[in-house]
C-alpha cells in the first residue's frame, strides 16, 4: 500500500478539510472493513473519522438517526434500533456477517461501500431511508434508493456521510436472507413492509430485493398489485407469481439466474407474511 500519512479528524469539518487537500489520493477511514478488503493503489492519506462526533442512535418521533460511525453491533443492542419497528433494524443487523465485523463495520460504511449482495442497502431501500451528507460548500440528503441511482461513489470522494434518517411508519417490515451459512454474504435478499387500513386491507406495502446479484431496487409493480388487497396466502402466493415476471436477475459464480428466480419469490412470500403478523399482532 502506498499509505504515507493517517490522520485523527476532530470533526466533519477537518475531515472535508484533509480530504479536499488530498485531492482524490485520500480515504476515510470509520470501521476500515472495506479498505482492509482492498484500498485503491493510488491513496497516500487515511483520515480516521471515528472522533468526528458522528457515532450515536436517536429515536425521532416514531423514526430514528444513527450517526454514520456508529457500528452495526451497536445497533443491533440499541434500545432505540429494538424499540424500532418492533426491533426490525436491529434484527437486519443480526444478519450481517459476524460479531468481530459487526463490532467493527459502520452503517455509513455500509451505504457509502453499498455492495451488491450487502443486506443492509436492501434494508434501507425498503425503509424509505434518507442518507445525510456533506461537503466543503454545502449539507445534502437524499433517500438511499435516489442515492443509488447517482454516482454516488464519485460524490463521497469529496464528500463525507454524517447520519442515516429512518422514518415512521405505521405498519411492519421482515427480512429474509438466503446464504451458504449463517456469517455469509446473501445469495438473494429482501426486505418488505406493509400497512394495513381501517378495513383490514393493505394502505400500502413496500418491496425490495438486493443480491440478484444487482443492488436492492424496490419492485414498485408489485406493491401495486398488493395495495388495497386483503391479506391472505393467496394474496402473498400471487404477489410472488408476479414478482418472477418483475425482478431483475443473473448468473455469477455463487448462484444461477434461475435459481434466484425461484428463490427470491419464496422468500418475498415468507417476508410477506411475516410483515402481515406483524400488522396484526400473531407475529
């Protein structure tokens, strides 16, 4: 590695500062897990972020911040994440990886790197989550799902992610993850959520796959065709029958394109039904 200096940022500001000065040869540096996995060659500078003051969880109304330090640990075992939802954020974070990464990997680590088999882009996708995040001249957000359809790698080389924005919402949400065990990346992924009105039927619902081997995308035919339906398992059976004609799959080294077909539509089912329970209560 071509490493020449590591820095200690006091705040977002000295952060910006260095990192202007480096001009593109410097990298920020929270958990370190994906610059451990590989730092580009042309780096001289690491600027260590995780006394910038950007770590902490807050509950907001019936949503929550997380600073963008924070670790996916420490989520996981916040009162907040827990009371979250009926703790669905902290559950997706008992999905990803190991204890020794989740004492170490950063949930803005997570959105910046957003790799395509990740769980966590799917989670957040799904949630309607907004990302924060600012440069030398201004502060920006946007949700994680607009986010991912600018290039946003080119955007936090001279910018710094401070916080994540989940918001309320009346209803529940379940994750499901198929992988070779249980610390591995996913093979398909998905998150989904619903909300259900006065009568019983769906007021809206929220679907998002991830590691088709793509990066999560919302499948926004099919909340359509289940918004205003009434639950049931035949509801959820044909939502899945329409979701093989909607996502978006493909062949790679770890699993074939039919394969993900088949299994993306089961686990969109089960998550289906889950988040129903949830609704209800018979979770």
């Amino acid at each position: 590695m071509g490493i020449k200096r590591f820095h200690y940022a006091r705040d977002v500001e000295e952060a910006l500062s260095l990192l202007a000065a480096y001009e593109g040869r410097g990298a920020l540096l929270a958990g370190g897990v994906d610059l451990a996995r590989g730092l580009a060659p042309e780096v001289e500078g690491l600027i260590d972020v995780t006394t910038a003051g950007l770590a902490g969880i807050s509950a907001d109304g019936g949503g929550l911040r997380v600073g963008a330090t924070t670790t996916l640990e420490a989520i996981r075992r916040s009162q907040e994440a827990q009371g979250y939802l009926g703790g669905f954020l902290a559950k997706v974070m008992g999905h990803v990886a190991t204890l020794p990464l989740r004492n170490m990997a950063t949930l803005g680590g997570a959105v910046v790197s957003a790799h395509p088999w990740a769980d966590i882009p799917t989670a957040l996708v799904a949630l309607g989550a907004e990302a924060v995040w600012q440069n030398e001249e201004l502060t920006e957000k946007a949700s994680v799902e607009e986010l991912y359809r600018r290039p946003f790698r080119a955007i936090f080389r001279r910018a710094l992610l401070t916080e994540v924005r989940f918001p309320a919402w009346d209803g529940a949400f379940a994750f499901e993850k198929v992988a070779r065990n249980a610390g591995d990346i996913a093979l398909i992924n998905c998150a989904c959520g619903l909300g259900l009105d006065g009568e019983g039927k769906i007021a809206w619902a929220r679907v998002a796959i991830g590691a088709t081997p793509h990066r999560a995308k919302r499948l926004t035919a099919v909340e359509d065709f289940l918004t205003d339906e009434a639950p049931s398992e035949e509801l959820w059976a044909e939502a899945a029958h329409k979701m093989k004609t909607e996502v978006e799959v493909g062949d790679d080294m770890r699993a074939s394109a039919e394969w993900r077909r088949s299994a993306a539509a089961a686990i969109v089912r089960r998550a289906l039904d889950r988040a129903a329970k949830g609704v209800t209560g018979d979770a």
